[in-house]
C-alpha cells in the first residue's frame, strides 16, 4: 500500500504541473475583434486586433494616447482558415480567440456570401456563439485600426455601442440558427468610422459606430437600411426604447417629440383561402419629451389626439419598412417563415422550399394602439405668456 | 459465494446509479434527439424511461428469486453450467467494451474542447486509474466517493437556468409535425442508455435494505429522466433543431450563457463536474466487471483483477471507435440494438426460465 501512495504521489507531480495546456499570459497574443475582408484574387484577408498589455500598466507615467493600447495584424489566404494560420506565422505569442467577441464583415465580403466563414467561425472551439457580427461601410480593418478616446480599444467602444439598442444586436449563434432554419434571412448592423468634429483629434482616434442595417438573403448581403429605417425595423422586433418619435398635430408646423417607455409587440399569422396573411400588433406607452407648439397638454382631448397621430405616423412607417423588406430585398428577417411554421405546419411544408417567391405575396396588417402616459413635468408649453397657449 | 463483503444503503445506491446513466447521456444525447425528433426531442425522454423501468423490474424479479446472487451465479442456475458461463463471459465483455467507449466518449470530449494538447492517453488512463483504485477500495468506498461526486456533478445543473432569459417556448411548436415516429424513434436512442440500469443487478444483493430496491431504482429512473428532459428542453428552446449539428449540443449552450456580461465562462464548471460523474460511470462499470470476472472464475478476491481489466479496457477504448463521427454513428445506430439485447432482452429470457422453472417446481 506504502508502494502505492509513492507511485500516485510521483505521478501526480508529472499530472498536475499543469503540463501539456499551460499557457502563461506572456505566451498569448489576446485577440480582442477581428475584421474579415475580401482582397484581391477572391483572397480572404482576416486582421485581428491584439491587446497589448504593457500599455495598460504604464498608465502612471503618462502613456501616449496616439498609439493607442492595441495593433493590428493581418492574415491573407485562400480561405478564412488559410488566412487564420497566415496569421499566426506573422505573431510571435499564441493566439488567443477566447475574449474575441466582435466580427466585422467588409461589405464587400458581405455581398459575396458569408456562409463559408461562419462555418469556420462555428466549427472552430473558441469563438463564442455570443460573439457580435457587424458588415463594415468601408474596408472592415480600418474599424480595428482607429483609437478610440475614451475606451481602450475600438472593439470595446463597439461592444459597449451594441448593447444600447442603438442598432439590431445579431451573434453568431443568431446567424447559424436563422439561416439553417425556415426564414433564412438575417439582418446584420452596418459600422462606419464616426467623423469627429474636433480639428484637435487625428483621424485615427474615433470609433466606429451603427450606420443602419444590412439584410442578407441566405448568407448574401442584398441590401441596407438606413439609420431612420433602422429605427423603424426596431420597431417590428421589439420596442425601441430609447429611440423618438414625433407628430405633427392638425394646423400645426411644429412638432411634438415623444418618447416610447414601453410596448409590446406580437405577430399573428394566419391562413385563408390560400391567403397567407400576417398581422402584426403594437401596444406602446410613450412620455411626451418636447413640446414645440403652442396647445396645452392638460387638455384630454389633445392628448386622445396625440394618440392617434402616433398610431398614425408609425403605422405609415412601419408599412414602408415591411414593404421594403418585402417587396425590394425579399428577405424574411422578421421570421415569417418560423411562424407560419409553427401554427400550420401542413400548409408550410408545400411552400417550405419557394418561400423566396411565397414570402412577397403574404398579406402584412399592422394594427398600432399608442397610450400616452405623462406629458413631462408641465402641461402647457413653458416659456410663454399663459394668453398665447391654445386650449384646443 | 459472497465476494462482496460491503453493504450500501438504497439512498447510495440511487446517487451510484444516477451519473451512470446521466453522464455519457447529456453530452451528446441530443444532438442524435434533435437529428430524430426535432421539435419533439423535450418529451423523448419520458417514451425512452419505460426501458428503464422494464429492465429494474426484470433485475428485481430475478433477484427476489435468487437473492444474494449475480447475474454470473443465477445464469448458471437457470440455463445450466456451460451457457450460464458463456453468459458471464458475454457480460465481461460487454462491460470491457462499453467502459471502454465511454472512456473513449470522455477522453474524445476533453481533447476537443478542453485539453487541446494534451495526448489523449493521459486523459484516459488518469480517470481510469482513479476510478480502478476506487473499485479497488470496494463497493462502498465506491458509493461514499459517488455520494459527493453525484452531488456535484447534479447540482451545477443549475448553470442552465441562467439560460431562462434566453428561452423560447415557441421552439417546442409544431408538435408532432412528422407524426409520432421520429419521436419514437428519439425514444429508441434513449432507452439504450436506460437499459444500463441492468447494473443494477450487481448491486441489489450488497444492500442492506434489500426490500426497498425496486422502489429507490423506479425513483433512480425518474430523476434520470427528469434531468434528461431539463436540459433537452434548454438545448431546443435556446438552438433549436440546430443542436443536431452540433456534436455537445449542451456544452455549447452552456458557452453561450451570458447573464448581464458578469455569469459567463460556465463551461469550465460544468465540464470539471461532470468528470466528476464519468468517474463514477467508469468505476461503476468496472466493479460489475471485475465483480463478475471474479466471480466466473471462481477467485476469492476480485481486487486481483481491477488493474490488469483497467488495462484491458484501455485498450478498448482505442480499438474501436476511431473518431467522433463514428462514435456518434454508433451511438446512433448500433448502441441502441446493442445495448438493449444484451441487458434487457437477455435478462428477460432468464427470468421467463426462472418463472417457468418455479412454477414446476411448485407444482411438484
């Protein structure tokens, strides 16, 4: 038994030393956002930003704010995995792919078809199905490249820029789910370099920022909203929260901006005849923000009016969007296809594999019931002679 | 002849048999559920359990019949000396070769996920010679150690309802959209590792309280059952039918739990207790062996034979299956026939003798 314990106890020693899969943070290289471009000859490029940790640690002594705390560094092969192992070669430490949460497509990339890439992304262990996916305007290693003022590294001001609802919010494991099932559509937030209006600042030391959305047909990118119908197509998937809406009343040339504090939205297929209809319903409760007219909004009945021009100005544009969607890109990233799916599985089977050509022809209703909660701390417009507000 | 001189108490039995079933059963079980049932996977379970309940009944007859006794010793009772030992030498092998796949399902999950570059021999061979010196200790060191392994291993379960905020119940919709038979057929995989219940066989005469086995293995079935049920509901209500590309469908739900950018990196957790319960899976299935391999050949002390069987099943491990693909076929498409032939339909013969066999002797 004595002979026993001796045996375990020098083996431990070769076991738990850690051995074959230590790695000590001076042999990693931490990447913090990669960028995928396409290049010449079809040549996939793929750029990592690095973390460099030095630069953190000599913040005491003033460190300087141009070169930033990360650097890029690039691959080029023929596909996303060649390119991933031209990489390495150029990188003295080890990648590490563990706190990388951040992608960016070129859009040139994007309109050739991501499918391939993702399926690196997804094969491969370490990158995170929470990962956030991005189309870039410009070349997609430029993002990496630029110094942001106030965070530490441009893929951190991203992140941070993502989780204000600002744009459509897609991960990786979105990306797989969605275009391996029935809507095969996905809608991926646009980035641009946001122009700084400050002479002081070069131009490297901005952040990107949300620019609208692009939405793919199958992996494809086909299209892109802008930054208003972005707003809009929020509206279809939940409630923007910190977004504005304004109306303009009857006989007035100035607006009232309000601002939606909570909702809910519910999609509703349903099959007739052959018809396929989808309705669509929002409930929003909205806090008047600014009042630029002169009507007092201690008065119900201007509020009853507010209402319905709420439900007017979104059911408007909430139709445009869908019909963009529609009837110009045909892509289902509202998961049409899923919920039709769901409630008649029999009807689904016979148009499952045209659903492209299916998807234009289904009937969209949108019914819209705004509530107004507050009117802010004042009813009538302040600032003015009480005579001058209009009571109706 | 006893060769066991330990005695467990049902509650340990029950935390014994539990990781048994479990632990080679979440990691990939649902991928296969997803590939066979798609939106029904969450009730597969529920079909696949009968197995389970078939098989404890037909072990707890048997037992009440010949108490005290293996199935080595009451096979040869019932079908004569040379079938019943061919019986026990069809048992040893059996339990070799499938300790040997899992220990070949357990070292293939950690090299891909977890110890990237560490040879795969050291990853087997370390759970196998814990989990032999374990056996070695006996049945009831093997029950104190599964006593707080079981514990751990269930309880960071938990982790995935951090998943809740993540879940969509509209996953689950259509249901029966192909009929009842992928849903059958998601139930068929299943019972192939309910059937691995007919270990219970070689621990029912080492409890103190032999009257209460049948009772505690039906509730050992049910929490079996339950917890398989839990995760293929979190697996389908966070991917989807996804899963069936995935070869850890619940590791990588777990990876993707983010819960207000602070509970992240679970999978470490999840994966460090769930070796936990491999050990107890491994150890469980190389006592009945070594228990058996004793017992056919008639050796007083069984712990002679735990290393040198260690060694047999290590190579197991590797001459079978040669990749994940295969393994995933196999489990797929051989384990289920497999497994149920072997600890379900051969112990039900046994015991249609035995009844026949007491019915005469009553009525002589």
């Amino acid at each position: 038994m004595r002979k026993m314990i001796l045996v375990m106890l020098l083996l431990s020693i070769v076991l738990l030393s850690g051995c074959w899969d230590r790695y000590e943070l001076q042999d990693l290289a931490i990447i913090t956002a990669a960028a995928i471009d396409v290049v010449e000859d079809e040549q996939i490029r793929i750029s990592v930003q690095i973390f460099i940790p030095r630069a953190i640690t000599s913040g005491e002594t003033g460190e300087d704010p141009s070169t930033g705390s990360t650097f890029v560094r690039e691959g080029v092969g023929k596909s996303l995995a060649q390119a991933v192992a031209d990489l390495q070669t150029n990188i003295p430490r080890k990648l590490f792919w563990g706190q990388c949460r951040i992608f960016i497509f070129g859009k040139e990339l994007a309109e050739m078809g991501i499918q391939k890439e993702i399926d690196f992304l997804v094969r491969h262990p370490s990158p995170r199905g929470i990962s956030n996916l991005y189309v870039s305007q410009e070349e997609a290693k430029r993002m990496l490249e630029l110094i942001p003022p106030l965070e530490r590294y441009s893929g951190e001001a991203l992140r941070k820029l993502s989780q204000q609802e600002i744009g459509i919010d897609t991960t990786l494991k979105d990306v797989d789910v969605k275009l391996a099932g029935d809507s095969q559509s996905i809608a991926l937030p646009i980035i641009k370099v946001l122009v700084s209006p400050e002479e002081s600042r070069q131009g490297n030391q901005s952040i990107p920022v949300i620019d609208g959305t692009a939405v793919f047909q199958r992996d494809k990118m086909v299209g892109a909203l802008n930054m208003e119908e972005t707003s809009w197509l929020l509206w279809l998937i939940r409630t923007l929260k910190n977004g504005t809406i304004s109306v303009m009343p009857k006989g007035n040339e100035e607006e009232v901006v309000m601002m939606p504090i909570s909702g809910n939205v519910k999609f509703n297929p349903h099959i007739s005849k052959n018809t396929w209809n989808m309705t669509f319903s929002l409930e929003v409760e909205a806090n008047v923000i600014q009042n630029e007219t002169l009507l007092n909004l201690h008065n119900e009945n201007t509020v009853k009016q507010f209402e319905k021009e709420i439900e007017k100005v979104l059911k408007e544009n909430l139709t445009q969007t869908m019909e963009k969607l529609q009837q110009e890109f045909h892509t289902d990233i509202l998961d049409f296809g899923k919920r039709f799916h769901r409630k008649y599985p029999d009807e689904w089977k016979k148009v499952k594999n045209n659903w492209v050509e299916k998807y234009p022809e289904v009937n969209v209703t949108i019914h819209v019931n705004a509530k107004i909660n507050k009117t802010g701390d004042i009813g009538p417009p302040a600032a003015i002679p009480r005579d001058w507000v209009e009571e109706q | 002849m006893m060769i066991e001189k330990g005695r467990i108490s049902t509650g340990q039995m029950e935390l014994l048999i539990i990781p048994t079933i479990i632990s080679t059963a979440i990691l990939s079980i649902s991928s296969i559920d997803a590939r066979l049932a798609g939106h029904d996977m969450w009730m597969t379970p529920i079909l696949g359990s009968s197995a389970g309940f078939l098989t404890v009944y037909i072990v707890w007859k048997l037992h009440e019949l010949y108490p005290g006794q293996t199935p080595i010793g009451y096979s040869q009772k019932l079908i004569g000396k040379v079938a019943g030992s061919l019986f026990g030498l069809l048992l040893i092998l059996f339990f070799s070769h499938n300790t040997g796949i899992i220990i070949r399902e357990y070292t293939g999950f950690i090299k891909s996920n977890v110890l990237l570059q560490t040879p795969s021999i050291v990853i087997s061979l370390s759970l196998l010679l814990v989990a032999a010196l374990a056996v070695r200790g006996g049945l009831e060191v093997i029950a104190r150690t599964a006593v707080i392994c079981t514990f751990l291993f269930l309880s960071t379960s938990i982790v995935l309802l951090l998943l809740i905020p993540e879940v969509e119940l509209g996953n689950v919709l259509p249901t029966f959209e192909n009929g009842f038979i992928p849903v059958l057929k998601g139930a068929f995989i299943h019972q192939s590792w309910f059937s691995e219940f007919f270990i219970l066989a070689f621990i029912f005469p080492f409890l103190n309280n032999t009257k209460k086995g049948l009772k505690s293995g039906f509730r050992a079935i049910l929490v079996v059952m339950f917890i398989l049920c839990y995760v293929n509901f979190f697996v389908l209500t966070t991917i989807g039918v996804v899963a069936g590309d995935l070869y850890y469908p619940v590791y990588a739900i777990v990876k993707s739990i983010s819960l207000a950018e602070f509970f992240e990196n679970f999978e470490i957790l999840i994966t460090a207790s769930w070796v936990l319960g491999n050990f107890v899976k491994i150890a469980m299935f190389l006592y009945a062996a070594s228990l058996a391999l004793a017992e056919l050949f008639r050796i007083n002390d069984y712990r002679v034979m735990v290393l040198p069987l260690s060694l047999f099943i290590f190579f197991f491990s590797y001459w079978d299956i040669s990749n994940v693909v295969e393994l995933v076929n196999y489990m797929g498409q051989i384990q289920p026939f497999y497994l149920i032939s072997v600890q379900t339909v051969i112990p039900l013969f046994l015991l249609l003798i035995a009844l026949l066999k007491k019915k005469r002797s009553d009525n002589n």
